[in-house]
C-alpha cells in the first residue's frame, strides 16, 4: 500500500473549513474513490484553520495516476480556500491496523 498526506492552510473565513469539507466530500472523494487502486480517503479538521487529507491506494503508481485525474479538480477548489501550495508526505505503508 501507499498513502499520501497533504495538509493544507485554508484561508480564514466564516466556515471556510466546512466550504473545504462539503467541496472535497462532494466533488474530489468521488474521483478518488472511483479511481483504479482506491483503498480510502479521509479528511481531517486539524484545528487552526488546517486540514489534512490522507489517501491510501494499493501503490504508489495508482496514487500517481489518482492525483493526476483529481489535479484539474483540486486548482479549481482548493486555490479559492487554500492560502498556499499544501505540504505534502507520501510513502510506503510499513505498518497498519484496520477494524
């Protein structure tokens, strides 16, 4: 498996975070989920006008490809909320736990 975690710095406003959540939960999780290798998507209010989001896919190939489709989405949403480019950790799983 491999996962990538992004954390973006999203611009103050009154429910910004919520505009971010609604947007990405209506428009950039169907994307990913329908892409070949999903495994799961999550996106977490971090506090302080942050959010991460972390994707699982079952390499790193379909992680690339996956972000490629959603790359159009994620310039026309997150440029409008997002105070700069996100940062960005991705790798191999070497460890995980699942119910």
């Amino acid at each position: 498996m491999f996962a990538s975690v992004r954390q973006y710095t999203i611009n103050p406003g009154q429910d910004r975070i919520g505009e971010a959540a609604r947007d990405v939960q209506g428009g950039l999780g169907p994307i990913l989920s329908q892409a070949p290798g999903f495994v799961a998507y999550y996106v977490l209010d971090a506090g302080n006008n942050t959010v991460v989001a972390i994707s699982v896919f079952e390499s790193q190939a379909a992680e690339e490809a996956a972000e490629r489709a959603a790359l159009d989405w994620i310039r026309q949403h997150m440029a409008s909320l997002a105070s700069c480019p996100p940062r960005i950790a991705a790798g191999e799983v070497i460890a995980h736990e699942a119910k």
